[in-house]
C-alpha cells in the first residue's frame, strides 16, 4: 500500500512539472484528491492495524476454544467411563439385590415350614399333656404331676407311688398308674419315652445288689421300661433308661419335704421331631 502511495506521488509531480502552466482551481483540486487520498490511506493502514489486532485475537479465542474443546472431550471421555463404572456397579447391585430377594424368599418360606412344625409339636405336646392328665387324673394326688418342658411332656410319680421303701419291685399301685400311662403311650405311636430315674442324697445302706444311688436310680428306671414293654406291651424301641442318682434335684432343700420330691420317676414324652430336624438341616 505505501509502495502505491510512493507511485502516485511520483507521478503527480511528474504531471505538475510536465504542466508548463496548471490554473489555480485544477492546482486546488489536486491538492484537495492528494489530501482526500493520503487521508484514505491513513484509513487503511488503521484499518489494516485493527484487522491484524482482530485476527491475532480470534487466533488466540480459537486456541482457547479448542484447549476448552479438549478438556471438556477428556471430561467426556472420563465421565463416560465413569458412568459405565456405575453401570456396571449398577447391574451387579441388582442381580445381587435380586439374589438376595430370592434367598429371603427361601428362608422365609423355610421359616414359615419350621414354624409350621413347631406349632404342631406344641399342639401334639398339649393334646398329649391333656389326654395324660384325664388318663391319670385318679393318681395326682399321690405324689402324680403332668406338666410341660422345653417342649416335651413330663410325667412324674414320685417314688411311694410306684415301689415300696429302698425297692426295685413296683408295686400294685404303680402297676396301675402304668397301665392307664401305658394305655395312652400305646395310642400315641409317634412319642419316644425317656424313663429316669432320680434318687434323694441320702446313701444307700444293706440293700443287697443296690451298691449306691446311682444303682437305685437306674435300677428303678429299667423296672419301669421291663414293665411298659413285657406286661404293658409298648413297643421297646420307643423307650430309654436312664439313672440320674441324686445330682438333678427339683428341691435342693435339706428337708424331708424337699428329699420326698427328689426321690421319683420322670417319664418324659416327647413326639417325633424328624420333620423339624431335616427342616433345620436343609
């Protein structure tokens, strides 16, 4: 552009001094079209000042606009592992949401089936203390009780009840009571028996082959299944002897009160659990 400039100068005073006479008018307008294009020129070069400002600053927004490009790229990318991540998490969270739904289900239905067992043993164990307690109703005030433990019916006859003094040998009466005991164990085909037998803490003195309480209680005990099973007819897989001597007293009182209840026979009936058991295994 100044090259041009230089040019027309160049040539303008080559036409003023080619003029041998230039008139004062054509004088003025040459000069007012030199001043009209220097002015013009001055233009141009601002002009061109601000064109190269403008594009050295849109270069520098446009380096900037792509660094934000790839920055908010690698957001994107970090954000889109991010998010498969949690998706990942998401879908493994609710299969094992929906596993764990599946084994509630389970053990609740496995619950409700132990439930169900257990509220038939009660209900068995109670029609059984009923049915026993109608059967021996004649014999529970001589020293006869049927009450309920841990789920299985106790029948306790104290020791006066079934054998004389420091016997073995069950007398009339205890015959009795057996048999109606009997006649009731003999209907319940589902009742294993636990016969014990239980002694007071005084010692054992002159009665032969009976060395000591342990032998007094156990020797009681197997009196009592011989007769259910020989005379009575329970069937003998069905029952269990067992001599406890003097060490499970229900009066640990040092009376003679306390020592008549210690000295007994506890039949313990309990109904087949079979089911429940294989419940609780599974």
């Amino acid at each position: 552009m100044k090259n041009k400039l230089v040019l027309f100068a160049a040539l303008f005073c080559f036409v003023l001094h080619s003029c041998v006479i230039m008139s004062p008018k054509k004088y003025k307008a040459l000069v007012a079209e030199r001043d009209s294009l220097s002015m013009r020129a001055n233009a141009l070069v601002d002009t061109v000042a601000m064109l190269r400002a403008d594009t050295a600053r849109l270069h520098r927004e446009i380096r900037e606009a792509q660094g934000n490009y790839q920055a908010l790229k690698g957001d994107y990318s970090s954000l889109n592992d991010k998010y498969g991540a949690l998706n990942n998490n998401l879908s493994a969270s609710s299969s094992k949401v929906n596993q764990l739904s599946a084994d509630l289900k389970k053990r609740e239905a496995r619950l409700k089936e132990v439930e169900d067992a257990l509220r038939k043993r009660d209900e068995a164990t109670n029609a059984l203390k009923e049915k026993l307690q109608k059967a021996l109703l004649g014999f529970q005030q001589n020293g006869l009780t049927v009450d309920i433990r841990n789920g299985k019916v106790y029948v306790s006859l104290t020791d006066k009840l079934l054998f004389p003094s420091g016997s073995i040998v069950i007398d009339a009466r205890g015959k009795q009571a057996l048999s109606q005991l009997a006649a009731v164990l003999n209907k319940e085909t589902d009742i294993n028996i636990a016969v014990e037998g239980h002694t007071d803490d005084k010692k054992v003195i002159n009665l032969g082959q009976i060395k000591d309480n342990w032998d007094l209680s156990v020797l009681r005990s197997t009196s009592v299944c011989r007769y259910l099973t020989e005379v009575e007819k329970v069937d003998p897989h069905r029952l269990t002897a067992t001599g406890k001597s003097e060490y499970q007293p229900i009066d640990p009182a040092n009376t003679t009160e306390a020592r008549t209840r210690n000295r007994r026979i506890e039949i313990i009936l309990s109904p087949k659990l079979d089911e429940l058991y294989n419940l609780i295994k599974q």
